[in-house]
C-alpha cells in the first residue's frame, strides 16, 4: 500500500529506466524502507498502525501542504509558518472565550484565524524581502523571534490587559495563560461529522476514516492545483525561476512574494486549526513550536527539494514521516531495549533530514552556479 | 564605530549617520540596558552581587562568543553549528571525570582533549562549508540540531562507570545534568579572585578570557589570520591574489569550533554542572546574538565585538531577572532573552552590508 504512493513523475512512457527512478526518489525510497523495517520491528498489529496513519495523515496534511506555494516562488522552505500555526491558536483561545462550540466554533475560529494569519503571513514577507537569499534562515530565527513574543503576550497580556472570561484557561495567579488550554467543545469538530468504519474479518477494531478531514484536505490539494493554473500561480513560478527575469517581464515581484508567503501562513493557520481539533486541546507554550520543523522534515522526506515541490510529495513526505514517528520509539525499545534511543534517532532523521536537504541543494546550487559562469567565459 | 570625516555635512546629518552607523537595534538594546541599570538602582537592588553576577557571566560566556570571529572572519558567517564544537567540550570533560581528575588537572585534561577534539570535528565541518557557500546559516543550524540530536544516543550508550555521571539506580546511559561540585567547578573563578567591596572579582576567569582574545587578536595580525580576513571580505580578490579560499575558511572553521569545545568547559567549570542531551541545542544562537550585539555584522567581526557583544548581553540578562522579578512576575527574563537575541540576529540578517551581497 505505501509503495504505490510516490510523487508524480513526468510521464515518460518511452522505456522505464529502474536506475533514474531509484536516483530520483532515493529520499523517499530510504524512508520507505526505514518505515517498513520499523513498523516490522515496532511489533504494533497492523490495524492498530493504520488507524494511527490514517488519524495522522489526516490532522498534518493541511500543514505540510501549506508549505509548497513559497517553494515554488523560489523562497524555499518556509520555516514562519510558526505565525500561521500562532495565529490559529489565538483564534481558538477567541472562540472558548465567546462560549462557541461544534462546528460553527471550528468555523468561526478559522475565520478568526483569516485575517491574523494575513498580517502575520504580509509582515514575515516584508521581512523576506529584506533579506532575499537569506530566507530560509530568516524564517528560522523569525521562528524564534515570534515565540518570544508569543510567550510575552500569552504569559503576561493575556488575562491582565486583555480580559479572558474563561477562568479555567488561566494560571492561578490570573494572568497568563496554563501550559495546557482545553478545547473540549471543538474536539473531533470537523472529524466526527461523518467517519466510515471499516470492520476486517477476524481483527477487533475497526479501520475509522474521518471523511470530512480528508475531504477539505483533499479539496485543498485540487483548488492548490487550479491555482497553479491561474495567472498568480505562473507569477509565482516565474518568481521562483528567476527574479530579475521575471522583474524584467513586468511582474512586480516583492508583491507575488509577500501573496506566496500570505498563502502560505493563512493555510499553516488553518491547518493548526484542524490539528487542534483533532488534539482537543492546546499545548500553549509548544504546539506551535514544532510545527515548522515537523513541516519541513515531512515535505522532504516526501522527496520535495528546497526548489522544488509537489502535492503528491507533500502527502507522501506526511505519509513517510509520521508512519516512521509511531513505529521508533517501540522499534528503538525492541531493537536496542531502550525506547529513548527510538525517540533519538527520530529527533535525528527529523533534524538530519533538513539539514541534509539544504546541504544538497546548496552543493547543487552552487556546481550549477559555476557551470553558468563557465559557458559565459566561453561564450565571452 | 567608522569616524565620518565628512566636514561639510551638517550636525543633524552626522547625527544622523553615526545613529544608522552604530545601529536602530543596538541603541534600542543600550536604552533598555540604560532603563533596567536605573530601575535597579531605584529598587535598592544590590549593586555589588550583580556586578559579580555580570563579570562572572561575561568570563563564563566569553570563549563561546570569541568562537564567532573566526568564521565570520572567513567569510562563513557566524558559526551556527557551534553546538559542534560545544558536543566535543562535553565529551572531553565527562573523559576527565571517567578518569577521576580533579582540580587543575581535570580542567586542563579537558581543555587538552577538547581543543583537538574540536578542531578536528571543525576540519570536517569546514570541509562541509566549503561546499555549500552561501547557505551556510541554515545548514549549520540543521546540522548543529543533528549533532546534538545524534550525541544524545552516544549519551544513552556510552559505557562510563564513573559514579558521579550515571544513574544512581540502574537505567543505561549518563545522567542530564552532571554536578562538578568535586571536580573542577569554579577553579578558574575562584582562582586569585579578590574582592572590593561587595564585588567579588574572578580573576582567573578573566585572565583565561583576556589571554585567549589577546591570542585571536595576535592571530589577527599574523600572515595567516590577515590571509584569512581577505577571503572573508573579498573571496574573489583573495582568489586573485593567489590565496587558497577553500583552505583559509576551513581554518576559521576549525578555530571556531576548537574555540566551542574550549568554551564550553570554561562555561561548565563557571556553572559548576555539566549539561547533556538537548541542553547545547540553542547555545549557537546566544552566541551569535552577544556578538551582533556587540556591533559585528555577518561579515565583519573583531575581538571588540565580542568583548562588547558579551558584555552587554550578558549586563541585560543578570540585570533584567532581579528587575522583572520585582516589578511584573517570574521568567519574563526567559522572555526578553529570546526577543532580544533573536531580534538582534533577524536585524541583522535583513540589513544590506557594505561590500556586497552574501553570496
């Protein structure tokens, strides 16, 4: 089932070279195999792990998605969509505090979640565009930087100069809010408003689908790839192609990287909305934190580079990634009798991963950098 | 810090210029320190205890700030992966309680392993750099976070039997945070340190401080430290001149990180514990910031900078925790510290320097 999954390649149908496959996907190959010799390891049942699949696959998607329309406008990874992840938080401790619930509070906290991720999303591309070539560790440190103030706003704001009805989000001394903000009335909002069941001959539980999740994320990827299509989306590849050419051809281009990186946080805002929904609650002072770590390491592990992405990659990056986070800790404890080493090596792959990725594309970046240079001195 | 020798510009215009000079986010950072100093002194807080505080933390944080210069100098940018070097200190320390020194010799044991530890690490790391030029930020910090990560299953297997680092009731691996209380905690502060007043005065651990910038700044005005100023200003020019880029910046690399693994003993002997796992994770972006602070760009650096950088960001911290803690609550210091050190990098990161591009 997982082998089916790998990203779109252009169609070549003029003999099947085994050699330029392997070399293409040897990202997402090597996860494969770490997965399924994990998963083998792990001893989990197999219901069991697909169930966890399915429930993860559903609540990250929309995350890793959001980061592929900066790639493409040639930003790289977009490691602010931390903002994006804030401003969904924000706007569930909003709704708890208008007393909403269900649907219409999950609704409501992803309109609310609009327009903060829109400001967050405009200023982080002022940011980049001051610091063009130097994005990435731009958003690194942006990253940081928003925490910081996050951390600020929610530990001494909240509750003291922005009033908070709901007492129980607070710490005891009545300002700041705790490290754990439930969520209860929006949990499973959008997940249990359809789910198929699956019974398997023979195994207990049942395989639960929560269709509607999977519907929006699925209804995401189309409308991304209409997009695309459209005249803002060959503004955006123009941009990431080069530039100064696209400048050239009268594309204002500091305004279609601001549009890519607002995109790009609105989606990150909502996809932290549907990830809290399925948690049902907040972890104040860390679910933002990882989220453009996790992010990042899942669209690369799918096989996408620091230029180029897909939507296919993208799901098969969350697919790889989060199957390989169930299966270490207990492959770690079966394998070397000490689940800690899972959880480490996991940290690693996840860290390694990225910065392996950059290293590449740098080396690579830079052997093309030099060839150009070359044909121009033999062209002069 | 360039004099303007612009005779006819006006006074506002030199103003104006010497503000754009020293920087909006370094006065921002100066006024805050200003503010906090005054509040201090009208709480009645005590002088003399944080003055000690601040020339501890300085001495204590220096050598990991002095780590920056050399690979700015080379034109690598600040060192991001310093949790690199800082990985090889630890393990030289741990080595040095395996087997059982302690005092002097336990430190100066560490510092003999660590240094070559280090440099070697930084060879190959320098090796890493040469081949991805321009991004060197981002995958320094990836690579630092992986070392790190990778190091905390070293910790969990490695086989030391020292009582003093590994679980007291069974569980495999070394414990988070190693006590140096018999070791070698505190011999380099507490050695010839005197004090006026209420200030006490850490003497040696200045002394090891000053003697290790007076070193770069030898090394600055050396044959080989001038070449490797060149490559970081000008590669092309450097290149031209017949000067080996790929070597000059692979020894910046590997003076920064013998500088970490030096550091971050001197660092642990201050502190009195030694910390594993995750601890060196975000050590990096401490260092970069004091440094920045201290007025050095990402291309450009001297021992100044660090002395200053460290000074000053070390002055906020100690001063802002006794300050916060009377006037608002608890851990806003933990608060300020990333907003001031993660501000002064992104400032620093979105400003176009002179003499070109990082590229």
């Amino acid at each position: 089932m997982n082998g089916d999954g790998t990203p779109e390649l252009p169609v070549r149908r003029q003999g099947f070279e085994l050699g330029e496959f392997l070399q293409r996907n040897v990202v997402p190959i090597f996860f494969l195999i770490v997965c399924i010799f994990g998963g083998y390891h792990s001893g989990l049942p197999l219901p069991f792990l697909i169930n966890e699949i399915i429930t993860r696959m559903a609540r990250n998607s929309f995350l890793v998605i959001s980061l592929i329309i900066p790639i493409l406008a040639g930003m790289g990874l977009n490691f602010g969509i931390v903002l994006g992840a804030m401003a969904g938080q924000f706007a569930y401790v909003i709704t708890v505090n208008l007393g909403m619930a269900g649907l219409s509070g999950f609704l409501w906290t992803a309109v609310l979640c609009f327009p903060m991720a829109v400001v967050f999303g405009w200023l982080t591309g002022m940011l980049f565009n001051n610091a063009k070539g130097k994005e990435m560790i731009t958003g690194i440190i942006l990253g940081f930087f928003a925490n910081g103030v996050y951390q600020f706003v929610c530990l001494y704001l909240l509750g003291k100069f922005i009033p908070i009805p709901v007492k129980s989000m607070l710490l005891s001394t009545g300002i700041g809010l705790r490290n754990t903000v439930d969520i209860k009335p929006m949990h499973y909002a959008l997940d249990n408003l359809w789910k198929v069941r699956f019974k398997i001959p023979g195994v207990i539980f049942p395989i639960i689908i929560p269709m509607v999740t999977i519907l929006v994320v699925l209804g995401l990827c189309f409308l991304l790839h209409y997009l695309f299509k459209t005249k803002l989306g060959q503004d955006f590849r123009a941009v990431g192609q080069d530039r100064h050419i696209a400048a050239v051809a009268g594309i204002k281009v500091d305004r279609v990287r601001i549009l890519a990186v607002i995109f790009s946080t609105v989606l990150a805002g909502w996809g932290q909305v549907i990830f809290l929904q399925n948690l049902g609650n907040i972890n104040t002072y860390g679910s933002h934190v990882q989220v453009g770590t996790f992010a990042v390491a899942a669209i690369l592990i799918g096989g996408a580079s620091v230029t180029k992405a897909t939507i296919g990659q993208a799901l098969l990056g969350t697919l790889l990634f989060h199957t390989m986070f169930i299966v270490s800790p207990l492959a770690g404890k079966n394998l070397m009798g000490n689940a800690q080493i899972g959880e480490y090596f996991r940290v690693f792959v996840t860290y390694g991963v990225i910065g392996l990725a950059l290293a590449l594309h740098a080396w690579q970046s830079r052997a093309r950098d030099k060839k150009r240079l070359r044909d121009a001195e033999e062209a002069a | 810090m360039l004099a303007i020798e612009k005779d006819c510009e006006s006074m506002g215009d030199r103003l104006r210029d010497l503000v754009r000079d020293f920087g909006v986010a370094r006065l921002i950072i100066l006024i805050f320190l200003g503010i906090l100093i005054a509040s201090a002194y009208f709480l009645k807080l005590p002088m003399g205890q944080i003055l000690s505080s601040i020339l501890t933390r300085f001495g204590m944080n220096g050598v990991l700030v002095l780590a920056m210069i050399p690979s700015i100098q080379c034109g690598a940018g600040p060192n991001f992966a310093l949790p690199l070097g800082v990985t090889c200190g630890i393990v030289a320390a741990t080595l040095s309680i395996e087997l059982n020194l302690v005092g002097f010799q336990a430190f100066f044991f560490a510092l003999l392993v660590a240094t070559p530890l280090g440099a070697l690490t930084g060879y190959f790391y320098g090796l890493l750099l040469n081949k991805v030029k321009g991004q060197e930020l981002t995958v320094g910090t990836y690579f630092g976070f992986s070392i790190v990560s990778l190091m905390c299953i070293f910790w969990t297997l490695v086989p030391f039997k020292s009582p003093e680092m590994i679980w007291p009731y069974g569980g495999s691996g070394l414990r988070v945070t190693i006590s140096l209380q018999d070791r070698f905690d505190k011999v380099l502060d507490s050695f010839l340190s005197f004090q006026i007043g209420e200030v006490t005065i850490p003497t040696g651990l200045l002394l090891f401080f000053g003697a290790l910038c007076l070193l770069i700044w030898l090394f600055n005005r050396s044959k080989t430290g001038i070449a490797m100023l060149t490559v970081g200003n000008n590669p092309r020019f450097a290149e031209s001149s017949g000067l080996n880029v790929n070597k000059y910046r692979v020894i910046g690399s590997v003076l920064s990180n013998a500088l970490a693994a030096v550091g971050i003993v001197v660092y642990a002997q201050s502190f009195g514990f030694l910390q594993l796992y995750m601890a060196p994770l975000f050590m990096a972006f401490f260092a970069v910031a004091s440094i920045l602070i201290g007025g050095a760009t990402l291309r450009r650096a001297t021992v100044w900078h660090a002395i200053i950088g460290c000074f000053l960001f070390q002055s906020i911290l100690v001063v802002s925790m006794p300050v916060a803690n009377v006037v608002v609550a608890d851990n806003l210091a933990e608060v300020v510290r990333i907003i001031i050190s993660n501000g002064i990098i992104l400032y620093a990161l979105t400003r176009r320097e002179a003499g070109g591009d990082v590229r």
